[in-house]
C-alpha cells in the first residue's frame, strides 16, 4: 500500500499573528513553523498503517525552501520519502492542483492530509484533489481502518458522526482522534537526514483568487469583572449590557 | 444570472447558519436567489427559506440522495448551478458544506472563498473578506473566475426575516453511479440537542470541571439558557465528553452571541476556537487564568458554588 500525506508548513499554534509590507505579507519574525496539527494527526496514522499494513509513506509539501525543515520532522516522524513542490501556496486550487499532479505520477492508494490547514482555514484541499482525480473523498474523518482494498472510516457531522466505506484509493481530510501526534525519537532524526527529499517544478494553474491585503481584528476592550457574591449582577449586564439574553 | 444556496436542515427546519446564507445571497443583489435542498424535506420546512429571501427552492429528493453523501451531493449541486445558470453558489460553512464545495469548485470551475465574513466589494472586481489564522486574522480576496462559490462563517452575517415561504419545486437530479462508492452505513446523532456549531448561547466546560460526573451543572444551566454545551481538548481527550463538543483550535471553532467558559484557563489554542463570540464570560478560581484577558464578564471564584447560582438566577429572569 502507497501512502500520500500531504502537509502544510504554518505557525506554531501560539503564534501572534502580523502583517508587514502595509499588510500585504505575513510578517514570519519571530515566527515557529509546524506541520500543520490535523496534517499532524494524518500522518500519524499514516505511520501507524506502515506499521500495521506494511505501507510505504511519502509526504508532500507544496511550498518554498523554508518548509524543509518541516518535511524533514515528517520523516523523523517515519515517512520514507518527501517530495517538496516547489513554489508558494498560493491558494488552495493552486495546492490542489499540484497535489494532484503528484498523485497522478506516484498511484497511491491512501491520499491523507488535514481537514483544514490553520492558517487560511480553508478546509477544501482534500475535496478538490479528489474531484481532480476522479477519486472519493471524506472528510473530516476521525478513524480510520484498511481491511483489504476496503477503508472503514467514522466522519464527523455536527452533533455526532457517520460510518463511512470506501474502496481504495481515496483522499480523505483528518482530524482528532484518528491517532495520537507522534513525537520523532533520535533513531528518527538521524535517519531523516538522509531519506530522499525530492523536488519538483509546479505545473501551471490558472488564477483563481489574488490576495489584496490582510486585517487584524478590532482590539478587544477590557474584561469587567462581576463579584463572586453577586451573581445577579452578571445576569443584568447580559442581558442589559451585552443584550445577550 | 442568479444565485444558487446549498441548504441544510437538521430535525425538520431549516438550519440557521443556512437561512443566514440565503439571506446573504439576498443581499448580494446578483439575480434570483434560489435555495437547493437535498435528501428528505418537509416542503412545509424548505418553503422557509423564502423568509431570508430566496424566491424558489429547488428540491432533489430522490431516494438515493437520503444520506448526505458527498459526491452525489457535490454533482446534484454543480446540475443545479449549471441548470439555473448560477453565477454565484452560497453555502454555510459546515462539515458537509466544505466537503462538497470543494468539489464544486472542480466541476464549475469556480474560485472558492471559505470562512467569508461580509458582503464582497463589487468596486473593483470581486473582493470577499475571509476569516484566516483561525480567527486571528482577515484577508481580502479577489476572486478572478466567472464563477463564484463563498461559504460563509456562521453567525456573521445578518438574517433577513421579513420574507415570504416561497414555492418549492422537486429538481430531478441525474443519478451518476460512480458517486455512490462512497457507502454510508450508519448514522449516530444527539436527537433534540442544540448544535454546538449552530448554537446562539454555548457553555462549555474544561479540566476544571474535575469530572464527567460533575457535568450535570453545566447541562443545567445550558438549559436555562437554551444553549449548547461545549468543552475544551482535554476534556474530549479524556472522553469526559463526546468528541464533537471540542471547541478550539483543534476542534470546532464557535460564533456565538454568548460564550460561557467554566473551568478552562484559555489556553491560546481554545481561544482560537471561540475568539469570534460577541460576547465571552468566563468563571474561573484563579484570577491569573488567561482566558480574563480575552473575556468581556469574569467571576473569579469556584465554579461549583458560582454556576448553580448562575441557572438559578437565570431560570428566575425567565419566570
Ligand atoms: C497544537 C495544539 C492544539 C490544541 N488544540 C486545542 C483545542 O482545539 N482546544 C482546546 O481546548 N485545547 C487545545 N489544546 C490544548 C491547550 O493548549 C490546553 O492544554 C487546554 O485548552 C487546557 O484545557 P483546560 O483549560 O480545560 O485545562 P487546564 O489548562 O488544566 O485549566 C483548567 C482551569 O480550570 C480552573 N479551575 C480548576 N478548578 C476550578 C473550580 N473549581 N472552579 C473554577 N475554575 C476551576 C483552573 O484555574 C484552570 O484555569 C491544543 C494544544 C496544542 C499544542
């Protein structure tokens, strides 16, 4: 079984957030780059079907070359391969098309990636690689199990969840509780340095959308603290003040 | 032209974050709005959507399309926009809204703006704002495509209820069998519970709680208040709650008028879950807790003395 897991190179979840450039560009000062959390979980049970299933992973990132570093903790992690395409992500039909480019060359029979990447939140990846391939997609998916050609998977919903079955192959968006992050040990690292890293040129894509500019949300004003006594208090201001209730 | 909104119902009506999309698509003044609906529907329920504006829903209602299965889903809505001649498609942002606009997207080849927060700026081009960085942040973008598919974030964007239950037409769909590898094959859903992602009034509950079993004072006064429970990470990690109660960061991100937060310290990847609440009360014993800092309402104090006053104080403004 081939394995794709593609990840997003983006802050560390503590990150603050800024623009420079009159906020045309993200301002990366000071900024912690990480796989992306639900890229994270994705590849975790990747690692653990390697294990189980006798897979082979590779991971793939669409980005510049300061994501390597990133690749790199996926191979620590146990991905046996990374390719980087190399070019910046534009937006997700720029992403989507190049995952698919890569998909089409490698047949895999696992497409894994997150169900959204945490810094344009997008959550459509998986869904137009898939339409691009002809193939299924789920998403966001919670388990995940292979039996045979079968995939056995449990989808979120509001309120609850749905059994999903499919055939391979697929693509599928993942998040919690699918595996638990995995933290690469130092047999791990050593190794990650010399697993092949392979990068290719992006193929062409039409313009979709075009960043104009970004904005920070409204300062927030001060909290107002009620006394523990006087709970009564709370209420009034909800309802008078905030016109909440 | 005209534009198309995918809708959703849950329990027999409408959902709300969908009649905030019709109401959205009213407002962008491009043509007729017309509402699809797919799967089982009480025409009764779906002539709602004519309140926020729509002038029609269209109705594909073939037995096959009973369960929300994306690729059939993603095709019956791609025919529906090419039929009507859509030039925009307007959809609420939700588990089963972005995995089939993605796909849209593919079929129509359409740009595709999630998370959108306003009306677009038709000045120069075709501008959307979107929420980005997990609510820390907007971007404007301008969508280059003829074809347009924007889902919108929930409670952002103003409901029209001024309109009038408008005609629900059935919409016979092309039944593409290839969509149906995907095999849905059970179902499991809280019945009669608010959604959270859908929630006006949300409470929510962390590691401060102590224990599932102390859950019931929370429930209480989700009661009282007509809202929907919540927790943090740990809380789901620990099975303390069900998985899709997880707010933040890593699991679902809130919009709603009130949130209350019990017993969480408001580590940044929960605020990030819930920063686009109108308003946010918090109740915490330590008065250095994070989560003040990002609150508009703070009661320092024991959650166990001071929420059970709370439902009550509640239920007596309600009396
Ligand atoms: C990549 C990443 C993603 C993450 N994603 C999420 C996410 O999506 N959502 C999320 O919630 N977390 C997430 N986390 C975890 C997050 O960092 C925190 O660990 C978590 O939010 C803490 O949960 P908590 O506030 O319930 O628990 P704690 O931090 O343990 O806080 C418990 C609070 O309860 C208070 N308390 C205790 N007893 C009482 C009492 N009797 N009355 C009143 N108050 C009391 C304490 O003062 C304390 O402030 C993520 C972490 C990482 C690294």
């Amino acid at each position: 079984m081939k394995i794709l897991v593609c990840i997003s190179h983006v802050p560390d979840t503590t990150s603050k957030i800024a623009f420079t450039d009159n906020n045309t560009k993200f301002d990366t000062s000071g900024v912690q780059f990480v796989i992306g959390p639900y890229d994270d979980y994705a590849l975790a049970r990747a690692v653990e079907l390697k294990a189980s299933h006798g897979a082979s992973v590779t991971v793939l990132n669409v980005g510049e070359a300061s994501t390597e570093p990133t690749i790199r903790k996926a191979l620590a992690i146990g991905a046996d391969e990374a390719i980087r395409v190399n070019a910046f992500p534009s937006d997700s039909h720029f992403v989507a098309s190049q995952i698919a480019e890569v998909a089409k060359q490698g047949s895999y029979d696992l497409i894994l990636m997150g169900r959204e990447s945490i810094d344009f939140n997008g959550g459509m990846v998986h869904g137009m690689v898939a339409e691009m391939l002809g193939m299924p997609s789920v998403s966001p998916v919670m388990r995940l199990d292979i039996e045979g050609d079968l995939a056995k998977m449990s989808r979120e919903i509001e309120g609850g969840h749905e059994e999903v079955e499919v055939k391979l192959p697929f693509v599928a968006g993942c998040q919690e509780p699918i595996a638990e992050w995995k933290i690469p040990n130092m047999r791990g690292i050593m190794s990650a340095r010399t697993k092949p890293l392979n990068v290719l040129e992006p193929v062409e894509v039409g313009e979709f959308s075009v960043v104009e500019n970004y904005e920070l949300p409204p300062a927030k004003g001060e909290v107002r603290m009620v006394d523990a006594d006087n709970v009564e208090e709370l209420v009034r201001l909800l309802k008078e003040e905030a016109k909440v209730l | 032209m005209s534009v198309l909104v995918f809708i959703e119902s849950s329990e027999g009506e409408i959902r709300k974050s969908s009649l905030e999309a019709v109401s959205y698509a009213a407002a962008l003044d491009r043509g007729e709005v017309i509402a699809l609906a797919i799967g089982e529907a009480e025409e009764s329920a779906l002539a709602k959507a004519g309140i926020s504006g729509a002038s029609r829903v269209l109705h594909a209602k073939d037995e096959q399309l009973k369960e929300d299965n994306i690729m059939a889903y993603a095709s019956v809505v791609a025919e529906a926009m090419e039929k009507e001649n859509a030039e925009i498609l307007v959809l609420a942002k939700s588990s089963l809204g972005d995995a089939v606009a993605s796909r849209v997207a593919i079929k129509s080849n359409a740009a595709l703006a999630s998370n959108v927060v306003e009306l677009p700026d038709f000045s120069a081009g075709f501008k959307v704002k979107r929420g980005i960085y997990t609510g820390k942040a907007f971007v404007n973008v301008d969508l280059k495509a003829e074809k347009k598919i924007l889902a919108i974030k929930k409670n952002a964007v103003p409901l029209k209820e001024d309109g009038a239950p408008c005609a629900v037409d059935a919409f016979a769909s092309t039944v593409n069998e290839a969509d149906f590898a995907l095999k849905i094959t059970g179902v499991e859903k809280a019945e009669g519970e608010i959604l959270l992602p859908e929630a006006e009034i949300v409470v929510s509950g962390g590691r401060g709680m102590k224990g599932p079993e102390n859950w019931h004072i929370l429930e209480d006064l989700a009661k009282s208040l007509g809202a929907a429970t919540g927790c943090s990470k740990p809380v789901s990690d620990m099975e303390w709650r069900p998985h899709h109660e997880h707010v933040g960061q890593t699991g679902i991100k809130v919009s709603p008028n009130l949130y209350i937060a019990v017993g969480i310290s408001g580590a940044i990847q929960h605020l990030a879950g819930v920063n686009s609440s109108k308003c946010l009360v918090v109740i915490n014993k330590d008065p250095e807790a994070p989560f003040f800092k990002a609150a508009d309402y703070g009661i320092v104090g024991d959650a166990f003395e001071i929420v059970p006053k709370l439902t009550a104080a509640i239920k007596a403004l309600n009396a």
